[in-house]
C-alpha cells in the first residue's frame, strides 16, 4: 500500500495564475467575487493577484482595487505574488500579510519571464525577504519550469532541487514546485520531486502542476503518494503564463477536489460553493470551464434551461 496523506491544503491560484492570461480585461468587481467566492467555498489559501509591472502583465494592473475590495476571511491566506521590491512595498500597502516570490529552473525562461537570469531573480528574491522579515510576511516561493522549459527542454531535477534550496535558505516557508508548461508525466513528476525533497523537507514542498496535456491528475496522483500534501490548483481550471506560449491552466480546483475527497483525503472545501464558483468565473468569461466538473454542470444546466423553455 502506498503512502496517501489524510488531508491536502489546496493553495486556489486562479484568480493570479489564471485571470492573468486572459486576453480580454476582466472587470475588478468580477475578480472581487470570485475571490470572495472561493474564500467563502473554504479554500484555505487563495493567491488574489500580483503586482508585477503593469506593462508586462495589463491583466492584473487593478491589484490595488482588488484586494481593496476582498471580504477578507479568517482562516484563509491571501498571498499575492511579487517580483521585486517595488512589488513588494505595493503589497505592503495594501495590507497583505503574505506575498508569494518566483524564480525558475531554466535561466531562459526567467530572462523571458522577469528580464533577469536565476542569479539575478535570486538577488532580487533575497532583497525582498529582507524586506518581508521586518514586517513579518510569510514568503512562498515558486519555481518555474520543473518538468520542462518552452526554450531549454528537459530541465535536469538536480537543478530543480538546488534552486528550490537556496529558496528554502533565503527564508520561504515553503516551495511550489511548478510545471509551468504541463510538460510532465508521472514517473518524471515523481522523480523530480523525490530528487527536490532530498535537498527541502517535503512538508515544505508544494506541486504545481499546469494540464496543458492532460496529465496534471495523473502527476498529482503520483506525488501524493510520494507524501505531498499542499497541491496549487486554479478553479475551472483557468490560467497559464504570459511568457509561456500554449501552456494552457492549472488543474481545475474542483476536479482535484473531486478526485481527493473521492480518496478519502480531506480538504475543508465544500464542492458546491467551489463548482459554483467556477461556473460564475466561466460565465463572466463567456466560455464554458475546461474542468470535467464545470463541463458536467454547465450540460446539466442546459438540460434544464431546454426543458423549461420546451415545457413554457
Ligand atoms: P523590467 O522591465 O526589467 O523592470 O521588468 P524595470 O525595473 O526596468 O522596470 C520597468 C518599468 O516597470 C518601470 O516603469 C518600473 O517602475 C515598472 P517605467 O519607469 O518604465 O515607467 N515596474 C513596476 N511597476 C509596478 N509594479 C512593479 C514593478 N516593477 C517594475 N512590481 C519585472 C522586470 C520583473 C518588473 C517584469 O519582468 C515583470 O513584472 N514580470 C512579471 C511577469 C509575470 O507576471 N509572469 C507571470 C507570473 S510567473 C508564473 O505565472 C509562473 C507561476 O505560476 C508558477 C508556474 O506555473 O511555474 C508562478
Ligand atoms: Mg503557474
């Protein structure tokens, strides 16, 4: 019998990871909602936004107003991801309490992603937690590009491993491991993360997985039974990343919670509020979600709407 931990923290990413690659402008009220939304489905963590440069990123350009308009909950976390100290100190004032940081496995894709080479985003990183330390912020980190590079190819999970270390020393409270691009397959995910665990506790070792090929249930499955237990995931399976051309979302928050409590592993998340959630955002967006969940309700909704309009 394999390993299976008894209950999950889901870290909610959509409206970051997801609305950020959006082509059309999504109204600040619709990010507000769905934010709130998520909070009050029980989502422990819910990463808002970021305050990245408006001009590399226009999406999330409305940071402030957004976390402006947030009904804050207790016992959910609200990190916003930041990449330098000008983000940082818009985050600060706004009132967060945790920020998020981000580098990658592969030198190339960071030089597209924040203009700056691993060294450089590391130094940019340590400024940061030096900063974060005196007010008392948590910092997570994020690494990019785990499984694979839109530019590199294969990335080596030593380097995986050495990256996410000296995250660990600069102070990050805990790693996402992303693989930004859904380049991933079980047994690779599992090796990397087995690789990156020898260097970081697993306790502090989160996934992060994007299902550009179908895979992200399968990898997440896999490491799980390795022992992880903080998976990132992005309701109706929104998102992508601007600087990663064709990498389409996260895995869909409500399939993977499907897929846990189906397992027995607890999560604190009531699927209702969640799937509801992810048909308001989907709505907003006048697309059907891409999660199997979502595409279900939405059939089921339009089964109803076709017989009231037969039977009116
Ligand atoms: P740069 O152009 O090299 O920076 O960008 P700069 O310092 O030369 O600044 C250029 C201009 O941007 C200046 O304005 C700055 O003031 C402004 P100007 O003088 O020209 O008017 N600026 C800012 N404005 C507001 N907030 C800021 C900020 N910083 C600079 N924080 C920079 C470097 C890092 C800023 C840029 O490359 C950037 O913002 N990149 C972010 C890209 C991004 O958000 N990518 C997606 C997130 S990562 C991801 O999705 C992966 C993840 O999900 C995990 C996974 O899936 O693997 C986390
Ligand atoms: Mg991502």
């Amino acid at each position: 019998m394999s390993y299976l931990p008894k209950s999950v923290r889901v870290v909610e990413v959509g409206p970051r990871d997801g609305l950020q690659n959006e082509a059309q402008q999504v109204p600040t009220e619709v990010k507000i909602e769905l934010v709130d939304r998520l909070g009050a489905a029980g989502l422990p963590a819910v990463e808002v936004t970021s305050f990245v440069s408006p001009k590399w990123v226009p999406q999330l350009a409305d940071a402030e107003a957004v976390l402006a308009g947030v009904d804050f909950r207790p016992g959910t976390d609200y990190p916003v991801l930041v990449p330098n100290l000008q983000g940082l100190e818009r985050a600060l004032a706004t009132g967060v309490r945790e920020v998020a940081v981000f580098t990658a496995a592969s030198e190339s894709f960071n030089q597209r992603n924040i203009n700056a080479g691993i060294e450089e985003s590391l130094t940019r990183i340590a400024a940061i937690m030096h900063a974060a330390r005196d007010v008392d912020i948590k910092v997570r980190g994020y690494v990019s590009c785990v499984l694979g590079c839109p530019y590199e190819g294969d990335i080596d999970p030593a380097r995986v491993a050495a990256v996410s270390r000296r995250l660990l020393d600069l102070g990050c409270y805990e790693i996402s491991l992303g693989d930004t691009i859904g380049a991933g397959t079980p047994l690779a995910a599992r090796r990397m993360l087995e690789t990156t665990a020898a260097a970081v506790p697993l306790e502090q070792l989160a996934v992060h997985f994007h299902d550009t090929r179908g895979q992200a249930l399968a990898n997440i499955f896999a490491c799980l039974e390795t022992g992880v237990a903080t998976i990132d995931a992005s309701v109706a399976g929104l998102g992508g990343c601007p600087y990663a051309s064709g990498a389409t979302g996260n895995v869909a928050t409500e399939d993977l919670v499907h897929m846990l409590h189906g397992m027995g592993i607890e999560t604190g998340i009531d699927q209702r509020g969640l799937l509801e959630a992810s048909l308001f955002i989907s709505e907003a967006l006048g697309r059907p979600p891409t999660s199997r969940l979502g595409m279900i309700a939405a059939l089921h909704q339009k089964g109803r709407d076709d017989d009231k309009s037969e039977a009116g």
